[in-house]
C-alpha cells in the first residue's frame, strides 16, 4: 500500500491522500489549499495523480479545505462514487455550489479590469455545471457500516466530533495475505463541542494520519471560554456595541447561535437581533436543524426546554446583499456573522471595512486563522490592514476565542491517539503547519515510543 500526500503536509488546508493498493486506487478528501500566495497553482489535479484510475474517493467532512477541488475530478477522467456521511453529501453540495458562485464572481470582477488593461480573460477554477457533475457521483454511507469501497479494499466511517456529520476513516485492505489497515483521523473535534457528540474511538491500524493543527496547544477549557464568550456578550449589551463575527458558515455559526441560545435562555443578557449574514450559513443551519438526531444529549436537552430556542425569532436572516448592507446602520447591541471565517473573501470584509477602524466595535474571532489571512494579521495585533485596496487603522477591540475551536488540542489529540498506540502504528502528523506538528510529534515519540513523520507535499509513505 502506498500513500501520496497531496495537500495538507506542512499546512491545514489542501487536504488529499491517494491510497494505491495492488488492486485498487482511491482518494482520501480533495480539498482546496487556502491562504498563501501559492494557491492557486496548487488548486488544481496533481500532476502525479492520475484522476482516471481512481476506484472511488472517501470525504472525511463537508469543509472547503476537504471537498474543495472534488469538481476538478470529472473533466479529468473521474468515473467513480464519491463516498461520505449522509450528512456531508447535504452540506458538501451546499459549500461546492457556493464556491462555484463566488469564483464566478470573483473572476468575473478581475476579467472586467483585466479587459480595461487589455489582457486575456481568466476562468473560474470550476463550474457550477462541474460541480453539479460530482454531486451525481455522491454515495451516503452511515456511520460504523463497512463498505467495499474498490477492490480488496474496505472502508469505515466513524464519527470524528468536528461538525454534523465529520468522520474519521478507516481503510482495510487485503495484501499478499495480509490485512491491512489504515485510520484516516479527519479534523478531530474537542471534547465538549456544543452540538455535536465528542469523538468516537477508531480501531487500531499499522498506519495512522493525524490531524496536527493545534498539536503545539491545549485551547481554553470549554467552561474557561463560555465565562469569556460570557463576558464579550455582557460588555457589548452594556455598551450598545456591534459584535462581528467572522464564522465558518458550516460548524461554527450554528455552534455560536447555540452558545447564544444557552444564555438568552438562562436570562444571562436579554435577546438581541444576531444577524446571519450568509445565504451559506443559512442554508447550512437548515441542514443542522434537519438531523437534530445526531445532536448531543445537551443541545437536545436545550431545544426540548427552550421555546426559544425552536422559534429564534431574534435571529434575522440576510439571504441578501441588500440585507447585507442594510447592516451599516442596524444600532447596536446587535450581533452580526458573516463569512469566510479566516476573512479571506465574502461579506465579513466589508463589515471589517466599515467597523475595524471605530473603537465601539467588537471584533470576535471563534476559529483557527491560517497563515497569510487577514484574519491571522488581526488576530497577531495587526494596526492597519489593507482591505478591498484601501487601508484601515484597526481601532476595533479584537477578542480571539480559540476554545470555541472545532479542533482538538495537543491533550485531546493525544488521547484520541492512545487507544490506538497499543498496536504500535506509524504516526503521520499532516493537516498541520511546522508550530503544531513539530511539538505534537515529539509528545508522541516521548509518550508513546512511536515513530512519527511528518511529511512535504508530494511524499509517498508505504505500508
């Protein structure tokens, strides 16, 4: 068996493994690389992957770094089913249709300069056509049921606690005799996380890839970060401020909106308009709200309780630009959440715009920022900030609240890790830049005794 990494070796975006066998070829997730100056020549179908021979390809989870370049498989060749969670096929088609959108109009604003400049017109990476082409190749799978995913070569998913319907995967294939097998960790959630149910337990493998984004770190303590969340939300109550929130669309907005929920229901503040300014976002918690059988005992608990929290009838949808803009002048206290999370497009930008450089406003930060983000540049203290060509002094009080993270910290992952280190696997640290992985891969050597790589763009790792 052998293992190509394509994307998230070094990094946290770009996610993509190709699992070659004697008899078979598939895909681990397909994602798109974000954040640096280099991607988009790295957003396209490997040169060394050759799309036609793959049996079929296993998405972990509906997140853009994981799906994002699934459409770029069918004008190369691709014939085969894409499997994932019934869950992720509803929010994987949602995030792939709402890319091709954005790239259509992304592209189509640069080609209106590049024409004024007299240069040729660009292309969108993908179609919603393209996309629409991959969709019809989607196959649900539940979690805990085995699947002949190509030949000799099985596959499981099993919940991974990151967002409704995440899952690690694990890989069994037969070789020369011998069974084989492989845990794919996905984005491994906290334990804690509100909506979803914390992590179920892989069985153990000869070879196991672990996520390493914040490998380096434990985040806050879930308790430590809803008495800050608390606080935030007191203080901007008090003072008739607009919060901004740059949120993940899938995840992360539902997540706060429960946060929310728990305490305009225990009486904590009085319920105030929180605008989801995201068409995504609000397709994404429709979805949300559908499987409410996949929720945890607490939110369930919560909704069960709480006539608020099944009417939200403070919460304002601005499916919009119109709405959108509307936003300049809403009074505070209000509560405004817009992506992209890591402020990398979308309609948070010009929020930011038009709030960064007031004192009276309240910027929240509630997820992980890549390298190379604006949203990283705000999070590090960054005074002034370039945005859409025009500079902004940053006067806005910037607050960042990494426990609210859908990612496991360095104590979490190691215990998601130490049931399976009993059969002495071979640990890859990917989905990682060099600060996480580096001290997680030495906390397992210490730890465990294993041997820990730490892979580049490119590398093959045999079993």
């Amino acid at each position: 068996m052998r293992i190509t990494l394509h994307g998230a070796a070094g990094e946290v975006t770009g996610s993509a493994y190709e699992v070659a066998t004697d008899q078979a070829r598939v895909l681990v997730d397909f994602g798109l690389f974000q954040g640096h100056s280099k991607t988009e020549e790295r957003n396209r179908v490997p040169p060394g992957l050759d799309v036609s021979r793959l049996d079929a390809v296993l998405i972990t989870h509906a997140h853009l770094d994981h799906v994002g370049r699934l459409p770029l498989l069918m004008p190369a060749g691709f014939k085969g089913p894409v499997y994932m969670h019934p869950v992720t096929v509803e929010l994987a088609g949602l995030v792939l249709r709402d890319a091709a959108k954005v790239q259509a109009q992304d592209v189509a604003r640069l080609n209106r300069k590049r024409m004024r400049a007299g240069k040729a017109p660009l292309s969108p990476l993908y179609t919603e056509a393209e996309v629409a082409a991959v969709l019809a190749q989607f196959e649900p799978v539940e979690y805990g049921v085995w699947v002949e995913v190509a030949p000799g070569l099985r596959a499981r998913w099993i919940n991974a606690g990151h967002m409704l319907g995440s899952a690690s995967i694990e890989l069994a294939a037969e070789e020369a005799g011998r069974l084989r097998r492989v845990v794919f960790s996905g984005d491994v959630g906290p334990p804690g996380l509100a909506l979803v149910p914390d992590p179920d337990e892989p069985q153990p493998g000869q070879l196991v890839f672990l996520e390493s984004t914040y490998g380096d770190r434990d985040n806050k303590s879930p308790a430590e970060t809803l008495a800050e969340f608390r606080s935030i939300i007191e203080a901007a109550v008090r003072q008739k401020a607009r919060l901004l929130v740059p949120a993940f669309a899938i995840g992360r907005t539902q997540q706060i909106l429960y946060h929310l929920d728990e305490l305009f229901c225990a009486g904590a503040v009085p319920p105030f308009p929180v605008y989801v300014d995201s068409p995504m976002a609000l397709e994404a918690t429709e979805i949300y709200a559908r499987h409410p059988d996949l929720f945890d005992r607490e939110a369930r608990a919560l909704q069960s309780s709480c006539e608020l929290v099944r009417s939200h009838r403070h919460v304002i949808a601005c499916p919009t630009a119109e709405d959108s803009m509307r936003l300049n002048d809403a009074p505070g206290p209000c509560l405004i959440m817009a992506g992209s999370g890591m402020c990398t497009g979308g309609r948070i930008l010009h929020h930011l715009k038009h709030g960064l450089w007031r004192p009276e406003t309240i910027v929240m930060f509630v997820g992980y920022q890549s390298e190379g983000t604006l949203g990283r540049l705000l999070v590090d203290g960054a005074r002034q900030v370039r945005i859409f060509g025009e500079e902004i002094v940053v006067r806005a009080r910037i607050y960042t609240l990494n426990g609210f993270s859908a990612h496991a910290g360095q104590t979490a992952l190691l215990r998601w890790l130490q049931p399976l280190s009993h059969a002495r696997p071979r640990v890859v640290l990917t989905h990682g830049e060099p600060r996480g992985r580096q001290p997680l891969a030495a906390r397992i050597r210490s730890q465990f005794g294993l041997e820990v790589l730490e892979p580049e763009l490119g590398d093959v790792i045999t079993l």
